[in-house]
C-alpha cells in the first residue's frame, strides 16, 4: 500500500511515521503533489500554528491538492483543524472541506487548563449520531461507544454536522469528524496505544 503523509511545518510528523513502520507500513514523507495524488491512502497529522501551517501549504499550493483529493485522507490534531473553514488561531482561512470554525478553549473553571492535555474518552455513537440517520464512523470499529485516546490541544472544533466522535472538556467538541472521503481527529491515534493503532488500522483498510 502507497501511504503518504503530508509535510510541513509542523511538529509531531515523525511520531506517526513511526506508529506505521511499527504497522509494518513504510510511509512517504512528502510535500510534492504528485506524489500525494498518487497515494493509496494520505495523512495530514501535526502540532504546531495554524497561521504559519496554512501559509506553507498555500506557498506550495498544497491546500489545493488537498482539497481535491479523491482516495481517504486522515487529519490529526491540527490536520483536523486546519481541514475546517477557519480557525481563531492567527485568525486563519483554512482548506475547507468541514463547514466548521476552530475555536480557542476558554476556561470556565479554576481547574480548567488549556492546552486540555492527558487521556478522555470519546463518543463515537449515540442518540446524537442517531438523529442524522448514520452509522459509526468506519474508523471506530470494533473499538466499543466510548474508545480512551491521548489528546494535546489549546483549540477545538465544536460539535457539528460532520461530527464522527464526540469529546467533552469544558464543554463538548468534536473528537473526529468525517465527510466523504476526509477523516480526522483531534486526538493523537499514534500516541494512544493499542486504540489508537486500531483506529490507524480501521483508516488504512477503507
């Protein structure tokens, strides 16, 4: 399988170039649109700014190949926020595929701290899933109604209409969204272990 993984400038890549050799899978690191096209399957992981992010996509005009990808593509963390139509962070125009805003976390709380940083559990089914007529995303399977992953995160997207799993942290926000081909999550997959390794897993067999 021809996996490729979006570089730019942002932190984190390598975590899950590692987390697919350990799947056996060898990843190409790239930044050429070419290449990009061409992939089986593309993640757009990383931690970083997502002024700074977009402004190396756009000099690149990566934002454009990925917007007109046609195979699965999987966003983490700021991958899934900068998939959204804008995030308050360098208050910053996104690629836009999820008809969402990225928003900064207020605390409500003395014990509220941002970034919100350690393990939670996500609602990946539910009444709220029920109510549009859809099933579970796809790369939830076999992991239960409410699946422990490792979050690190200052911004959030809030619940919507491309909402695939549910997370609550000083007020509930959308831990994965989906639509069509795009799939993405807020949490780290390749740094919460065997979940998270299912969840990678679930993504590259679509």
């Amino acid at each position: 399988m021809n996996v490729a993984i979006v570089k730019y400038n942002a932190g984190n890549i390598y975590s899950v170039v590692n987390a697919l050799r350990r799947m056996g899978i060898e990843p190409l690191l790239t930044d050429d649109a070419e290449q990009l096209m061409k992939a089986d399957k593309v993640l757009f992981p990383g931690q970083g700014h997502a002024g700074e992010a977009m402004d190396y996509l756009r000099a690149r005009r990566l934002d454009e190949v990925i917007r007109n990808l046609k195979q699965p593509v999987f966003g983490i963390c700021v991958g899934q926020q900068l998939l959204c139509k804008h995030s308050e962070e360098g208050d910053t125009d996104c690629i836009g595929i999820f008809d969402a805003d990225v928003k900064r976390f207020q605390p409500q709380r003395h014990e509220d701290k941002v970034p919100c940083m350690g393990w939670n559990n996500i609602e990946v089914s539910g009444e709220w899933l029920e109510v549009r007529g859809e099933q579970p995303c796809p790369i939830f399977k076999g992991l239960g109604d409410t699946p422990y992953v490792y979050f690190v995160h200052s911004y959030y997207v809030p619940l919507c209409e491309h909402t695939a799993a549910m997370a609550d942290y000083i007020l509930p926000y959308s831990a994965s969204m989906h639509k069509d081909n795009f799939y993405a999550c807020q949490f780290h997959p390749e740094k919460s272990g065997q979940v998270g390794e299912r969840i990678m897993k679930n993504f590259l067999e679509l």
